[in-house]
C-alpha cells in the first residue's frame, strides 16, 4: 500500500471516530466510491451494533443498521417479523413505478416464483454450462493483449459474466451487451455518471426510459416462447411457469432486473475482486500457485466473503422486535450489512485479511441466508473457479498498474475500471 493510500485511510478512520455516533450514516454511497466505509462499519460494531441513523436522502428516511454476524443471521432468517417486501433496497420504490419480484416478496409467492426459475442454475445444468463458459473463459483470456495496459473489468468480468447471462436468457448473442447496460441503469446512484441527465428528475426519466426499453425488449422474447414448447432458459420458464406466466409488464420487468443484476453484476465484481485481493496479497497468490487444484476453491469463498458483492440487504419489520437492546418498531426499515457482518472479529478469524487457507472459509455473509440465499451462487463459484484455472494455465502474473475506480454505491459494492498488464514471458 503507498503512503497516499495509508493517508486516506488513517484519514477515514479519523473521521469515523470523530464523529458523533447518532450522525453516522453508514449507507453514504461516497464512503463505498473511495473505500472508507469500513472504520464507520468497526465503530459500530464495536459501540452500536443496532444502529439508527437517519439519511439524508428523503426516499430513505431513517433505518436501522444491523452490523454484527449473529444479529444479521437473526434477522436473515426470521422471515415472519422482516419482511422483504416492498423492495430489499433502503430507497422506496416511488408509488408510480414499482417493480415486485420475487426476492423482494414474502411466502408463499416468493416460493412458487423463485422454484420456477431455480433448475436453471440447479447442479444438472451447472454441468450442462460448465464446458461452455470454460470455452468462453479461455477465449477471453486467449484475446487479452500482452505486454499491453487493459481493463480487467471491461475485457473480462464484465464480458464473462454477460456471456453467462445471455446463455441462461437464450439472449441474441449480438446485443448481450445490453443486458450489462440494464444491470448497470437497475442499480446505479444518480450520481454515477451513468447517465446524460443533470437533475434528479431528469436522471429518473432516463432510468424508466432504459428500463422501460429492457421490458420491451425481453416482452418479445417471451411472445415468441411462449408459443413454442417449454425450454430450459429462464425466459422459457418464466412464460410457462404456472406462478409466473400472468405477471403484469412491470413485474416481469422486476424479475428480470432481479436476474440480469443476481446473474450479471454481483459476479463481475467478485472475478475483478479477486485480481486486486491476489494483487495485493502476493503471499496469498503463491499459495495459490503452488497448489491450484486445492487452493482454487478455498480462493473462491474467501474472495466472495473479502469481496462481498452486494454490501446490503433491506428487511422492513412487520411487529415491533427486541435486537441488541433496541425496539425495532413496526413499520421500521432494516439493513443487513453484510459487508460488516463478513468482517465481524468475534466471528470471523482475522477478518480484515484475505486469507485463502482460512478455517470454515465458506463462512461468510454474501450469499445471505434463509428463504432468500442467493439462488445463483453455485453459478457464481463455478465461474469464478473457471476463470481462476484458465488463468493459472497461462499467466505467471496479472499485474494491477493503477488503483480501482469503484462504484459510487452503498448496496452493489463493485468496480468500475481495474487497470493491468500481463507481463511478458521472459
């Protein structure tokens, strides 16, 4: 780490203990961009793990922060009293555009909606994919330039990861693309620079008018599925499926969204995470190098735990629920920090290092737990496994030249650009 870097850092964790406790907002999407936010998530652990704070966004309002391991699991699996509904994002969705899907509902639709979709990614058809996305991944890798500065983001997470989707989708190969600009539109702050607009209205107008192309987009697909016999990509399955086949255009549109940000986003974030994590830890990578067939796996988990791809989820409480000394009252938004929960010192053995021979390496939060564990996980394990052994079997070395540009987000906890360079054989 350079000394600027040391600099910001202790500078972070300054302010974060400067602070009054009561003003600490942990869901600030710049704590994420510049990768301070992790003092704030200690201190609260450490003095208020049940944590109020109100948001100066006024679509958030106040919430509770749930900050240590055992308090999120209870309430990730306490369905009964946190709700998941109307949305698992602290913004509520505005009264003229709201978008169910099944993670954000509550038994007993989420269940009959999520058993529609889950065989896509159930261990059968793992199998069926794993040659093909090997085949992709080595191709990626085959195309990379030598010797050359590139972005591993653009060049590999992203084009892996959406070539992964299109399959599952069935989705025209030429414009898979798309769906990595709908996964970004979905989930992104108004203040990414994703869009053309300069206001809060006009930026939302242009995120409905994406999001709106998307439906239109996937609604011809599924006209064309569903007068044909039933098939194994999720579009097929969702047409057919007995719970899903008369949903509305905007609950299609939310289900898709929820499967083109689960299939797409979270994955491309843990592949480049775990460049920067091996970049960082050189000890970690000859680990790594010396033993691939053992250690890939082991590498995989604590990359996804050290990573944890989507900081958040949102729960809002249907009765009043005693947690850590607090009342949460009915009525009351929850969030799971599971980007705290993973770096909790009374769980998790040295938390704040990458540490790819830790004990019980597969526990950890970001897959999240109960009704609502990450139906794709074992999709995103295989492909980060994948490209893991297709670049043991040709590079020496991913150097990192230059430091991440991060997402300005407090839920999806990801990268917008890493720059490397493959060195060149000597």
């Amino acid at each position: 780490m350079d000394d600027a870097s040391i600099d910001v850092k202790r500078a972070a964790r300054d302010a974060a203990y400067a602070m009054p406790l009561e003003d600490i907002d942990p869901g600030d999407n710049e704590l994420f961009r510049t990768d301070t936010h992790w003092p704030y998530f200690e201190r609260l652990r450490k003095e208020d793990p049940v944590h109020w704070s109100v948001s100066p966004e006024a679509e958030v309002g106040g919430y509770w922060s749930i900050t240590k391991y055992n308090d999120i699991m209870a309430v990730d699996t306490n369905h009964q009293v946190f709700s998941s509904e109307p949305t698992i994002v602290l913004p509520d969705p505005a009264e003229d555009f709201t978008l169910p899907m099944f993670i954000a509902m509550d038994q007993p639709k989420h269940d009959v909606q999520r058993k529609t979709v889950s065989p896509v990614v159930a261990g059968p058809n793992l199998a069926a994919m794993e040659p093909i996305i090997r085949e992709r991944a080595a191709a990626i890798l085959d195309s990379l330039p030598i010797g050359e500065q590139f972005d591993w983001v653009d060049k590999v997470s992203i084009e892996l990861t959406t070539m992964t989707l299109a399959t599952l989708f069935d989705f025209p190969w030429e414009d898979r693309r798309k769906l990595t600009r709908w996964s970004d539109v979905a989930t992104a702050a108004p203040d990414s620079g994703l869009f053309k607009g300069t206001t809060p209205e006009e930026i939302e107008t242009e995120r409905r008018g994406e999001l709106f192309e998307c439906v239109e987009y996937f609604m011809r697909l599924w006209n064309e599925r569903v007068n044909a016999p039933p098939k194994g990509d999720l579009i097929s399955m969702l047409a057919h499926g007995e719970s899903t086949r008369n949903m509305d255009r905007m609950e299609y549109l939310g289900n898709l969204i929820l499967l083109i940000v689960g299939g797409n986003d979270t994955t491309r974030n843990s592949i480049t995470g775990s460049v920067l994590a091996l970049s960082q830890n050189p000890d970690q990578e000859r680990i790594l190098r010396a033993d691939p067939e053992k250690m890939i796996p082991n590498m995989v988990s604590e990359t996804i735990r050290w990573q944890t791809p989507l900081a958040y989820m949102r729960r809002t409480a249907l009765e009043d629920f005693e947690l850590g000394g607090k009342t949460i009252k009915k009525g009351d938004k929850v969030a799971m920090w599971y980007v705290s929960g993973n770096r909790d010192e009374e769980v998790i053995e040295r938390p704040n290092d990458y540490w790819i021979e830790r004990p019980r390496v597969r526990q950890h939060l970001s897959f999240g737990f109960g009704i609502h564990r990450c139906v794709g996980n074992r999709l995103a394990e295989l492909q980060l496994k994948i490209i893991w052994e297709e670049i043991l079997a040709r590079f020496p070395k991913i150097e990192v030249v230059g430091a991440p540009r991060r997402v300005p987000s407090c839920f999806v906890k990801g990268y917008e650009t890493l720059p490397v360079i493959i060195p060149t054989r000597t």
